[in-house]
C-alpha cells in the first residue's frame, strides 16, 4: 500500500459537496468520485445529474455512478483506492464492496452514534427536541451505521434552530474531524473504538409524519416546523380540506392560550397569527397553501376570512401525524 493513501469519495447531494472539497483541499490522491445516477427531475423529468458530480468534475477528478450493487463493487474494484470515503451516499455498501480497500471504508454521520442511526439524523434531533448532537466519523460495516468510531465532536443545538443551519454547523464541524481521521489513518495513529449508548433509529421521513395535529404540545409543533425546514415541510390540514405547509413559525415566550386546540388564538397584523395546541400556542409567521405560493400567515388568514377563535387545524388523516 502506498505511503499516502489513495481515496474514492462516495457521496451524492449537495450535503457532501464540502466534504470532497475539504478532501481536495487537504491534498489528498483521490482515485475518483463515486456518485448517484442521474435522476430525471421536474415536470418536464429533465435528467439532472447530482450535486456531488458536478463538484468532482469541477476538479478534474474521475466520476462513476454505478446503478446497482454489482456496478458498485465494479467501480470501487477498477478505482483501486487504499480508503473509502462516503458521505450521504444513498445506498447501503455490502460487504464484498467494504472488503475492497486495504483501509475499508469510513463514513461521516450527522449525529453521535449511536444515536439517530439512518438516513435522516438531523431532523429527528430536532424533532425529538435534542440540546446536544454532533458528527461522528466511523468504519462501514454490513449494519446500519454500526460500525466503530474512530473521530467524533459534540455541539449544542439552538432552541431555534432549523435543520439548514444545524446541517451547515456539522457540515464546518465534519469537514475538519473527516480530514483529521484520514490523516491519522494515513499515519496509523488512528484507534477504533466500538459505538457505546442506547442506539436509537432514525428513518427517512415518511410524508404522515409532517401533519402537525392539534394534540401536539406547542414545543412538539414547533419541533417538527424547524426539523423539517429542509423537507418534507411541516404541514396541517384545515378544517375545509386544503393542506397547508408551515415555512416559517417561532415560539415566543409568553405566548398567548385560550381557545380549543387548533385554533385561531391572536392575530398581528402584517405579522402572523398564533394558533392554540395542546399546551399553549404557536405564531404561524409564513404560510404556503398547497399549490400555491409562500405568502404572509397573516394574510393567508385574511384570505380564508378566519380570525380570533375559528378553527384553523383539523386532525391529520387517520394514522398520521402523530408517529414518533
């Protein structure tokens, strides 16, 4: 194996472009990129390629994008690389693949396994209300993000904050930490430790779980409105059968109560309007009707001639809402 090891880079959407970018800027040997397909996308289903290729091929390197597991194994083999590198990759690596490189294979999770193991880990730390999370740098294994650690960093996490700002904090954490492990691994001072702690999943977002319901606390409200900033949007059901998307809410101390859940609670005009839950109330600042455009919640609520005590929030379709 050589002195310097030589890496191959998985990753796909836009979340792991700084990655390779640190990695190029470290002056890493990178044999080359391994990438999604490319997707058709949009009404007119225009084939897009990935934000990831376009990062690699804007340094010259070399790019793949192997369509299924056989292709995979295939790519890695015919790249050759000491280590592999993967960010947010989308597919899981099987064994055959992960034996490949004399180094294995090392990924940069967004959370501190093993907590929220699986594909959406910032959102469910926002929507489950965590203070703290981090990133975490580990070896593939044939698991769910089982595998052992080898670099990890901690950060608290902003009673307001949403999951573009967390993910851009861990991103600048996770640039640096991924780096520092592969040099350590270049330089064999890198110790692998097995993941200690409750393990606790955390599951590509299903569409029912973006349904606010009345029943909700309004931390819990709130919660799932800034851990779905990204998508799927938080949204609710009005009592007349439009879906609603919540783009922007906030949750103000001493908020006003009053009224049943779901209900209208306060309006500001030019502002926005709180809306009651189980515990207390949340101010609704931008709305976006389905179908149309982002507008003002307050003159959305103009617009539906509600004001202070109509009902706003019916329950979510049955089964949704409400899983954790």
């Amino acid at each position: 194996m050589r002195s310097v090891p030589r890496l191959a880079f998985l990753g796909t959407p836009s979340v792991a472009c700084p990655f390779l970018e640190a990695l190029v800027s470290a002056g890493f040997d990178l044999a080359g990129v391994i990438a999604q397909p490319d997707r058709p996308v949009g009404r007119g289903m225009k084939l897009c390629c990935p934000p990831v290729k376009d990062s690699a091929l804007a340094h010259k390197l070399r790019v793949l994008q192997p369509g299924s597991g056989a292709e995979l194994r295939d790519a890695v083999a015919e790249l050759k690389p000491d280590l592999g590198v993967a960010v947010a990759y989308g597919r899981l690596i099987k064994k055959e693949v992960l034996s490949l490189p004399p180094l294995g294979f090392i990924n940069l999770h967004f959370s501190l396994l093993p907590k929220y193991r699986g594909a959406a880990p910032v959102q469910w730390t926002l929507m489950n209300g965590e203070r703290e999370t981090g990133v975490t740098v580990f070896r593939l294994d044939e698991g769910m993000d089982t595998g052992p650690v080898v670099a990890s960093a901690r950060t608290p996490v902003g009673p307001d904050e949403d999951a573009p700002a967390l993910f851009a904090r861990l991103t600048e954490l996770g640039r640096g930490l991924l780096v520092s492990a592969v040099r350590d691994m270049a330089e064999g001072r890198a110790s692998f430790v097995p993941q200690a702690g409750e393990p606790s999943q955390a599951p590509k977002i299903k569409p029912a779980l973006s349904f606010l319901s009345p029943s909700m606390t309004a931390a819990e409200a709130f919660n799932r409105v800034r851990g779905l900033a990204c998508g799927p949007r938080a949204r609710f059901l009005t009592p007349g059968g439009p879906v609603v998307q919540v783009m922007k809410a906030s949750l103000p101390a001493g908020a006003p109560a009053g009224g049943p859940p779901g209900s209208v609670v306060r309006v500001e005009a030019g502002k926005g309007f709180f809306v009651r839950f189980s515990d207390g109330s949340l101010f609704f600042e931008e709305l976006k009707p389905e179908g149309r455009k982002t507008v003002g919640a307050a003159d959305f609520l103009n617009g539906a001639r509600l004001g202070p005590g109509d009902a706003l929030l019916a329950a979510p379709p049955a089964g949704e809402g409400l899983e954790k």
